[in-house]
C-alpha cells in the first residue's frame, strides 16, 4: 500500500476499516447459513460506506470514488439479496435501484454537511 499525500491518522483508519470489513466478512461467512449469505455483503459494506463518508466529512481528509463505488456495490447486493431472500417471489428487488438510492443520499449529505467542498 502507498500511503501517498495522506496523514497518518487518516492512512491508520484507512487500514482499520479495511481489516474491520474483512474480518467481519470472514466471520459472517462462518457463521451464516447459506441463505443468509447477503449479509456477508451487506454489513461491511455498511462499515465501509460509513467510514468514507466519515472520512469526507473530516476537514482535510478525502475518501475516494472507488470507496464509495465498493460500499454502494456492497451494500445494494447485499440488501438486494436480504429482501429478495426474506419477500421471495411477492417482490423482487433489484440491486441497480437500491445503488442509484444510495447515492443520491451520499451526494445530499455531501451536499450538506461537508466541510471543505471540492472544485
């Protein structure tokens, strides 16, 4: 890993995040049942979406397009195979809705509350 131009607070919770999401990936895959296993989706991508729109929000600290496209991914599978799984053939829920949902919420929340908007 290149650390690059970042600081070393934000490149040690850059390295948090990305062990957090892997160990919790690696124990849901353990622990689930085969049908459950969007979840193991599901969850880190939570973690990892949180964590870059965290890190946008930190004055001076700068989360990368290719975060939020892995956490959006993540998340919209996942949450697109959890109420796939549970509503079965009443409602089939595509993935591409729920991504396009989410990031219409992060551009709002950016929209709102980042501190050091970009040119």
């Amino acid at each position: 890993m290149l650390q690059g131009n970042k600081s070393t607070e934000e490149f040690r919770f850059e390295l948090l995040i990305m062990g957090m999401v892997l160990v919790v990936a690696a124990v849901l895959y353990v622990v689930l049942p085969d049908d459950l296993r969007s979840l193991m989706l599901f969850l880190p991508g939570l973690i990892l979406l949180g964590a870059a729109i965290y890190q946008d929000m930190q004055p001076d600290w700068r989360a990368g397009w290719l975060m939020y496209a892995l956490a959006i991914l993540m998340v919209a599978t996942g949450l697109a195979g959890i109420v796939n799984m549970l509503l079965g053939n009443i409602v089939r829920l595509n993935w591409i809705v729920i991504a396009i949902f989410e990031l219409g919420a992060i551009l709002i929340a950016k929209a709102l509350y980042d501190p050091s908007p970009r040119s």
